[in-house]
C-alpha cells in the first residue's frame, strides 16, 4: 500500500481566473497538467480576472 503524503507535500497550482493556490487531488492524477482552475465556480465563471 502506497504510504500518505502530507497535504503540505502536494503539488500546488496558481487558479488562472481568481489566481488563489490550490492542492493537486487525486482525482485530477491523469489531468495534472491541464488543470486550470481551482474550482467549477471559477471554471464558469465570465469575463476577466478578479
């Protein structure tokens, strides 16, 4: 069984649409890369940054 990783051992991104941080979860492991945002609110979200 793989060993826990603490959350501070997470691989972080910026959101591109509010700019907050956010933590890698592991149902994003196959789409790491393309992720963008921190959340579907900011996914759906119009119009420029914050």
């Amino acid at each position: 069984m793989a060993r826990m990783r603490k959350k501070a051992d997470l691989p972080q991104k910026l959101c591109t649409r509010c700019g907050r941080a956010f933590n890698w979860r592991r149902k994003w492991t196959a789409i790491w890369d393309d992720v963008r945002y921190c959340s579907d609110a900011c996914r759906t979200r119009k119009g420029a940054s914050s």
